[in-house]
C-alpha cells in the first residue's frame, strides 16, 4: 500500500544542479522515477544543492535509488565526474494526515523563499507551485511541446515514459502532466486557500493545526523540512521567509553558468571538476575581487569542498 513521503536528498556543499539544463533533467529523472516505480508525485521543489519531493510510493528506497541512479549517470558524464551524487543517505519522513499535508507541500512548495533566492514562491521556476490552480490563477500552460520522438534528447533513448507525460520546448516534462495535481488541488480546496498557504509565515499555529490529526507523526516545520540540509541556520531561513533578502545577487545557477561558459574555456577545461587546487584558488580571488559575492557561494560553485 502506497504511503505518503518527504523525501530530502542533499549534496551538502556540491552543487547538484548547475545549469537549466541540469534542473530541467534533474526534473525528467524524478518523473520517469515515478512512473518506473509505479509512485506518485504530488509537489517538488529542486535547489542547487539539494532537493524536496513529496511522494506516494510503497517503497522510497527504489524510488530514490532509481532517481539517483538516472540522474548521477546524466551528471558524471556531463562533468566527467566520478562516484555518487548526493549524501550516502537520502533523508525520509512519513506524512500522515490532512494538515502534517498542507504543511509539508507549503514548506516544499516555498523552498526556495526560505533560502532567499526568491521575494514569493510563484518566482521560482524549479518547483510545481505554479502547476497549481494554472488556470484559476490565470496561468497559461506551455503551448510549444516537443514531438515525443525528440523526448530522448533531454531523457537518454533507454527512458521509459507514460504517453500522459508532455514535454515543453525547454526539454523538461510539463509538471501537471507529471504530477497529481488534482489530488494537490483537493488538498488546498481553492485558489485562495492554496494562496494564503504560501504566503503564510512560520508560527504555531501550523504546529497547533497539526494536532488536529490526532496521530503521533512528527510536527512538519521548517526544521524537520531542512533536517540533514547543509544550509543557512534556521534563524535566518525565517529571515528570508520575512522577505530580507538580496534578490538582485547572483543565484548558483547564475555563477555556476559564469564559470561553466566563459572562465573554465580560458583554462582548457570542460569541467570544474577537471580543475586544480591551484586554479580553482586563481579563480575563487578573481570572483571575489571582481563580483564581491560570498566566499561560501564560490566555494559552492567552483566544487572547493570544505574537510
């Protein structure tokens, strides 16, 4: 019998997910994952360094084991990278009940928000948020799909898929062909409802709410969701959360495609991977003298791994 999960895998301080390209197979991965393993995803929300899913599935191991497997064969050869992507253990946590629900899509669903890369969920284009309520929410869906006979550029030709997924030009499976969103949908009852929830901040209430399921599941909260998460502290999630953040700063998917496109071709390299100590430090003093950006973010970006 199909469950309900948060599945959280983390990278720690590697960088998972570099470019769209990156994301958007990270993405295909996770859908032909759930069709190989007969799961069912209801919101997702993937992040640089790591990644939160909310799944129905008899057993998250294959899942995630099968996810993992696509993806990091996608992403070593792409870097010529070796070894497994991601920390040994994938973090998993049992979802029971109505409201441990609403809280665990609203905190995945505004993942992004938290770690202050975006002002509302709605602006992150690497989670379903915007998938839900499209067309109460005047949201138009992707009118340029590719022929399913280019699928395979974006998936691998060995990829198994449902007709129902649909591809968009991009190269990444249109999410509410992807996901339940009706079943998302039901959950959140309406529009405005779906609204407040992710525009709600963090308090009790959504722990007193909880209580209401009367079952002895873990409280979901904003500690739970981070749980194993190599990040910023709790206290300045919150921070971001109240909306003080930088959003004009460079994301990681910015930095990373400066370094990728246009500061590895001047070394003769394809791959930060493919890197020296030497250089990579030549190139940390050029980012931090030039763009002034957080020494951890071009840590993050160059692969300069802390013992």
């Amino acid at each position: 019998m199909k469950k309900t999960y948060h599945v959280c895998l983390s990278a720690g301080d590697e960088i998972m997910f570099r470019d769209l390209e990156d994301y958007n197979r990270g993405f295909n991965c996770f859908a032909v994952a759930l069709y190989k393993t007969n799961s069912t995803g209801l919101v997702e929300s993937f992040m640089s360094t790591h990644m939160h899913l909310l799944v129905q599935t008899d057993s998250p191991k294959d899942f995630m084991m099968c996810f993992r497997m696509l993806y990091t064969m996608y992403f070593n050869k792409k870097y010529e990278r070796s070894g497994k992507l991601g920390e040994h253990l994938h973090f998993t946590m049992e979802v029971v009940g109505y409201h441990h629900m609403l809280a665990a899509m609203s905190y995945i669903l505004r993942n992004a928000l938290h770690h202050g890369v975006v002002p509302i969920p709605y602006a992150y284009p690497h989670c379903s948020a915007n998938a839900i309520f499209m067309r109460e929410m005047g949201k138009r869906p992707e009118e340029n799909l590719l022929p399913q006979k280019s699928y395979y550029k974006h998936l691998g030709r060995t990829a198994e898929y449902p007709d129902s997924y649909k591809m968009s030009g991009s190269g990444v499976f249109l999410r509410e062909s992807v996901l339940d969103i009706p079943q998302v949908e039901n959950l959140f009852v309406s529009p405005r409802m779906f609204n407040f929830y992710m525009s709600r901040k963090s308090s009790e209430e959504w722990e007193a709410e909880q209580s209401k399921d009367q079952n002895s599941s873990p409280l979901i909260n904003i500690q739970s969701i981070e749980r194993g998460v190599n990040t910023d502290s709790i206290d300045k999630l919150l921070l971001f959360e109240n909306g003080k953040a930088d959003y004009r700063k460079l994301s990681d998917q910015d930095l990373c495609t400066e370094i990728d496109r246009k500061i590895l071709p001047k070394y003769g390299k394809r791959s930060v991977y493919q890197l020296s100590s030497e250089e990579k430090t030549l190139i940390a003093n050029h980012l931090y003298k030039t763009l002034h950006l957080n020494a951890a973010q071009i840590r993050r970006c160059l692969n300069i791994l802390t013992p």
